[in-house]
C-alpha cells in the first residue's frame, strides 16, 4: 500500500475517484494484524485506491479528521468524505470488506 507523503498529497488524492485512506501507526498492535490482508484487499478492490497514513506523521490531519482511533478507514470521492470505517476496536478482514462494499450503495 502507498504511503502519504505530504498533506499537498491528500488533498490531491481525496479529490480523485474512490480513495481509501488507512490510518495506521507502527506501534499500533492492531494494525499489525491486518497488515497481512491488505494486499488480498487491494487485489480484491481494484476500483479503489488506497493509501496509507502515518498517524504520528500527520497527527495534525487526524485531529483535522476526527481520528482517534487506529487502525481507521476514511473514503473519498471526487472531494467528498463518503465512509468512514473509524474506532478504537481491532478490524477483522469481514468488517473491512463490509465497509468498502458499503461503499457502492
């Protein structure tokens, strides 16, 4: 998955045709579990784009965004905020999956 590398970077990528920004930390235990099925994710979605976000490199933007909890999901289209899978608790593959086929409703 790309990471973000500067917020010039979001607004370019939020503003394009299904982005799925991942909000994740290396600390974070939780986003080491669904590490390994990110990969199989992105196969299986390939209308979407998704991006990594450093937590702590871009604290600013997850205060800006309301994020609080890690690992987070927040998808944009074409400007717009158009899901947020976004809590404190662990993400399972299924709930993952529920969220970005919610997306097409």
């Amino acid at each position: 998955m790309e990471k973000l590398q500067s917020l010039e970077q979001f607004e370019q990528l939020k503003n394009e045709e299904r982005t799925i920004f991942m909000f994740t930390a290396d600390w974070c235990p939780d986003c080491t579990v669904i590490e390994p099925i990110l990969p199989r994710i992105e196969v299986d979605y390939p209308e979407y784009t998704f991006i990594s976000v450093d937590r702590d490199e871009f604290i600013d933007l997850c205060s800006e965004m309301d994020i609080f909890g890690i690992p987070s999901f927040v998808a944009f289209h074409s400007g717009e905020e158009v899901g947020r899978f976004v809590s404190k608790a662990r993400k399972s593959q299924e709930e993952i999956e529920e969220f970005i086929n919610g997306l097409a409703d």
